[in-house]
C-alpha cells in the first residue's frame, strides 16, 4: 500500500527527472554556498560605509585595502590579531559571542553602535562573525534599527535585501524584538556591564601577552642558570 502511495505520488509529478535534477542542483548549490560562507572572502555593503562579511574577508588584505575598512568589528569565540589586518591603525571592537541562542548580545547593542557610527564618520567599517549570517547580522540589525528608528520586520528585510542567507538564531531575534521594544534604549547597568565585559577580555589578553614575554625570557634564564 505505502509503495503504491509513494508511486502515485511519483507519477503525479509532471516531469519526474526535471523535478529530480533541480532538486540535485539546489542542494548541490546550498552546500557550495555554504563552503564558500567559510573558506571564501564574502562581503555585503549594507549602507554606504557599512559591510558586512565572514571572518576570511576581515584578514584578506585585498578586501581590507580595495574597500578602504578603518574599523573592524568582531563579533566571535576568539580575537583576530592586530598583525592580520593590512593597515596598522585599523580600529577593533571585539565582542566575544557564541552564536547561540543562550548568547545575549543586547547589553552590546549601544557600544557596537557608538563604534559603527565611529567608523563611518571616519571611513569605513567592517562587522563581522565566522560565517556574517547569525551574530555580525544580528549587530547590523540593531545598529539600523537604532540609527534609523526601524521595527526589527523593516531592518532584518533591509539586511536580507542586501544579503540574503542571514539568519539569526531565534535568541537573537528575540533579543532584536525586545530592542524595539525597549525602544532602542539599553539600560545603563547593561551598557556598563558590557563595557566592563569587554575592557576585562582586552585587559586579560594584555596580561596573557605579557606573562607570554615573561615566561619566554624567564625560562631560557632558569636553564641557562641551572
């Protein structure tokens, strides 16, 4: 009977080999685009002045110096090095953020945007995460609501116009409903928690490169001496 079901099925399909092969070509074009998300330069310009992309176009020279990038924002589990970016004086805000749903990037919202607002008065910026579809979006997102008094519906569509695979994970989307709600204006406590979350991870990674310095003289010292 179900093989009986599954062969009318079948046959009600007009042209079953067409249907097939265009079946085949959209999975073998969504696993292409996915490939190309990680191991490819991606970028998308949002507003003038305003990019978005993955991590491979955040290091690659090439993009950095043709689109003239002043300020990178990092939103991502580890910190890009300064000794990446082809301009020395580039500009670095980084948010350490998983890309999951427990993730609550709210409290960052106002300094993300103080920093974009900084970099396209003076040049031009750059946001991005691993793949520039969950949390760089997710920035973008509220820095267009914010700046532009949008709902979420208008700036996620005016994001998704401009790069059509974003996709938030639902926190992040609750969280950019919740801005509106909120009326684009986050709590001092939350703002100085941010800021303090972030100074702490740049005062952490000081104290690591000097204790680095430390160990890698102290160490050929004590054997030297021994």
């Amino acid at each position: 009977m179900l093989r009986s079901a599954f062969v009318a099925a079948f046959l009600s399909i007009p042209n079953p080999v067409l249907a097939f092969n265009g079946l085949r070509s959209w999975s073998r074009r969504v696993v292409y685009e996915k490939i190309d998300l990680c191991t490819q330069s991606c970028y998308s310009q949002i507003v003038p002045g305003l990019y978005l992309s993955n991590a491979k176009a955040a290091v690659d020279a090439d993009v950095i110096r043709a689109l003239n990038i002043t300020h990178v924002l990092t939103i991502e589990t580890h910190r890009i090095p300064k000794s990446a970016f082809p301009n020395p004086h580039v500009a670095t805000l980084f948010i350490r953020a998983y890309d999951s749903p427990h993730t609550n990037l709210l409290p960052y919202f106002p300094m993300a945007n103080a920093f974009i607002d900084e970099g396209i008065h003076r040049g031009n910026v750059l946001v991005h995460c691993h793949f520039g579809v969950s949390r760089s979006a997710t920035i973008v997102i509220a820095y267009l609501m914010a700046k532009y008094q949008l709902t979420f519906e208008e700036a996620f569509s005016y994001v998704r116009n401009r790069r059509r695979f974003i996709n938030p994970n639902p926190g992040f989307i609750s969280q950019l409903k919740e801005y509106e709600r909120m009326n684009y204006d986050v709590s001092s406590f939350l703002r100085l928690e941010a800021y303090l979350n972030v100074k702490a991870r740049e005062h952490k990674y000081k104290i690591a490169s000097v204790t680095a310095i430390f160990v890698g003289i102290l160490v050929p010292l004590a054997v030297l001496i021994a």
